[in-house]
C-alpha cells in the first residue's frame, strides 16, 4: 500500500461514529485530538518542526539549512500545503485528511528528491493543519484560517458557543490556546508564500462525460479555479409550546408546522435559481418531545451561489417567506447570519503553474469549480492559494459513502509532489 493510503489507514478508526456512520470529529474533541497527535507524530518522524500558533494551527516546518538569518526571516514566502482534521457529523474519510496525508507523503518524495540531488530548495516548506474548517462545532466555516486572516473579529469568535454551551474561548484555553492573542496574524502570514491545499472533490467534476474517455476513465486530478460564495443562516421559530393531546388544532401556534413549510419554501426558491444551491440540514425543536408541541425550532439555512448578489437576494427572498408563514401560524421568526464567505477565484499566475506541473502527472486535467468552501479559499485574500482536487467517484461527500480509489489517491500525490517542486 503506498504511502497516503498507509497513513489514512492508520487513522481509519479514529472518531468513527456508530450511529451516523463515517467519522464526527469535532474540532478539540479527543477524535480530533487524536489526529492532531498522529499528524505531529508522523511530522515529527520527517523531521519536521511542529509549532501550533496563537489561533491553534499546526504548522510542520522543513526548513531551509540554517543560513544564521531569524527563522522567521528564513521561512517569509515559504511554501505551504496541507488541510483540515475536523469533520462534519458522519463525515468522510477523506475531506480534511486526505490534504493532510497526501501532504507527508508529499514530504517523503521531496526529502528523497533533495537527498538524491534532484530537487534545489530555495524556499522553507510547511504543512499546515487548520482548526474547525468545517465549522461543525463552533458554526462558523474556517474559524482558524479566518482568525489568522482577520476574517472574523476575535471577540466573536471567542463568544460562539457548542452546542454544549462552551464558548470557542474556554475550549481553546483548555488546549493551550491563550484567547487574548488570537485574531489576524500578520508575521504568520508572512511566512506564507504560496498555500495549496489537496482535497477529495466534492462534486461529479472530474467523472462527468466529458471527462472521462471510452473505458469511463478520465483525469483523477483537477486544479481548482474558484470557490462559490456561501454561507449560513440560522432561522429562530417560535410558537406557542403546549401539550400534543389537551391543545385542539385550531388553538395551536406551531412552530415546527412553520419550519416544514420554510423547507419547502427553501427548496423551492433555490431551485428556481440557475445555479442555487440552498439546504436545510438541521432543525432542532425546543423541548422535542414527543406529546410536546414545541415552543421554538431553530432550522438553519446553507445557501450558495457564483454571485454573491444572487445569494443575497436569494436570503432575502427566503426570509420575507418565512415571516409570511411564521405569521399565518401565529408564530414569529428571527434570522441570523452566522458565517459568510464570497466567490473566491483564485490566484491565477499560482493556478497556471498548478495546471502546467499537473499536466505532467495528469494529462488532461481540468480547472474546475467547486461548491464547498475551503481554508484556501479564506486565506486566498490575504496569500496567493491554489488547490488540486483527487477524484471521489460517486461524488458524494459530507457522507460515509465520500470515496477516493487507492490509485488516485496516489495520483493526487504525484500531482502535489510536482505542484510542490515547482514552487520550491
Ligand atoms: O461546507 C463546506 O463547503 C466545506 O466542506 N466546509
Ligand atoms: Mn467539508
Ligand atoms: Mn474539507
């Protein structure tokens, strides 16, 4: 088995989760913990420093031989790959780690490289491991890349809440982190010369028919051209609670009557939209109890669109519906915004040398969009960032079912090592 597969293996048990199926590995829960361990083990046996900043990323530093310069000095505009180790619910397998994993195997065959005289560094490489990209715990998508990029002002971020009630403050302190510090870190972000980030895509991309030859065949790798924009919104519902035998229906103020209806009406108003893409994912009743008509329901709302105008007229639209039908049941609702990110394109001269040292490993390869977000897509405002996508065959994703055949993988590797050498 070669090497990426090795050590997706070796974490294959980690955060597995029995009744969802696929992994939920939270951000600072012990699965997730434990993955930080294994990543700075295995950075550690490539004789890779590993430091965690002042937000909570990893970095594994290979730096260059010691030329007496600072070491911050000698890693500006260094070279940095890597990804996320936080999951959604009954995630993947790969949407994190496989970044992560390719990553090291990356380092194997660049130290090789290097030893065998074949490869000339003249830059600092590091892998870099970033926190809550899914945002599954805290809610906002990228927490860690957007705190390192001032995309989100720290005193918000401290004060997200789990569903536990922890704020992100009191988990970061219990790990270390010290919350006064966190927020846009300019000298960070000055060792990042260039970011690319490897990850399992999440779409039909690389298997539709024009991809794909006669045996069904086609490039396992694709460069990535741009991120839509998208974010979150949470609808708060409430009603009137009561008790689901003594209340007759005519005296009812349901809210969870209103929040199937702002279902419908969500799929409804995206699907007339060319492009759209909205979902409601998760809907949490207040008391839920079975005989309990509930009080509140709080739904929220995953909207996503190329422009970002469009996205917001989508929003619009769905939250002058849902005060409509919150009314005709005699309920009313609040909506949130909790995370947003813009269309992300980018950086061209980095996406051009992605797509000629691709070329070599994987002729054909595409330049695809893609629908999800990604750290590289935050950071892509403050350094220039790129990113290779391996093939997932069904295209599923966000699911136990997310995939990606052990000869891919190993191409998407190839790939990364030839971005990577390049850019050195
Ligand atoms: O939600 C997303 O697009 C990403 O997987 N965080
Ligand atoms: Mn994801
Ligand atoms: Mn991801």
């Amino acid at each position: 088995m070669n090497t990426v597969n090795t050590l997706l293996a070796a974490i294959q048990g980690t955060g597995r989760d029995e009744r969802r199926g696929g992994y939920t590995r939270p951000v600072y829960s012990s699965a997730e913990l434990d993955l930080r361990e294994w990543f700075t083990a295995e950075a550690q046996q490539r004789g890779l420093g590993v430091e965690q900043d002042r937000n909570g990323i990893l970095w594994a530093w290979w730096d260059m031989p010691d030329d007496g310069r600072p070491r911050v000095q000698a890693r500006r505009g260094a070279l940095v790959t890597g990804s996320h180790l936080d999951s959604v619910p009954g995630g993947g397998a790969f949407d994190g780690p496989l970044g992560v994993a390719s990553a090291l195997a990356a380092v194997d065959v660049l130290q090789t490289r290097e030893k065998e005289g074949s490869l000339q560094r003249n830059r600092a490489l590091a892998v870099a491991v970033f926190p809550e990209e899914e945002g599954s715990r805290f809610g906002v998508a990228c927490l860690g890349s957007r705190l390192l990029a001032g995309a989100i002002e720290p005193a918000r971020a401290l004060s997200l809440r789990d569903a536990e009630g922890n704020t992100f403050a009191d988990v970061a302190r219990a790990n270390g982190l010290n919350p006064d510090l966190m927020g846009r870190d300019e000298a960070t972000l000055a060792t990042i010369g260039d970011f690319v980030e490897l990850h399992v895509e999440q779409g039909r991309g690389l298997n539709t028919k024009e991809f794909t030859d006669h045996a069904g065949r086609g490039p396992a790798v694709a460069v990535a051209g741009s991120i839509l924009g998208h974010g979150r919104w949470r609808f708060s519902i409430s009603g009137q609670g009561n008790h689901a035998g003594t209340t007759l229906m005519a005296d009812r103020a349901d809210p969870m009557v209103a929040a199937a209806q702002l279902v419908l009406a969500v799929r409804k108003t995206a699907a007339a939209k060319v492009d759209a893409r909205a979902t409601i994912g998760r809907l949490e009743p207040l008391p839920g109890g079975t005989n309990v008509i509930a009080s509140s329901v709080d739904l929220w709302m995953d909207v996503r669109h190329p422009d970002d105008a469009v996205t917001a007229a989508l929003v619009e639209s769905i939250h002058g519906q849902s005060q409509k039908i919150a009314a005709m049941e005699g309920c009313t609702v609040r909506l949130t915004e909790e995370s947003y990110s813009g269309t992300v394109h980018f950086d061209p001269a980095l996406q051009r040398s992605l797509e000629r040292s691709t070329a070599r490993t994987v002729p054909r390869a595409p330049v695809l969009a893609t629908g999800a977000g990604h750290d590289a897509g935050v950071l892509a405002a403050s350094v220039p960032t790129g990113m290779l996508f391996v093939r997932n065959p069904s295209g599923i994703s966000h699911s136990p079912e997310e995939y990606v055949e052990d000869d891919d993988a190993q191409l998407g590797v190839d790939a990364l090592v030839d971005a990577l050498q390049d850019l050195l």
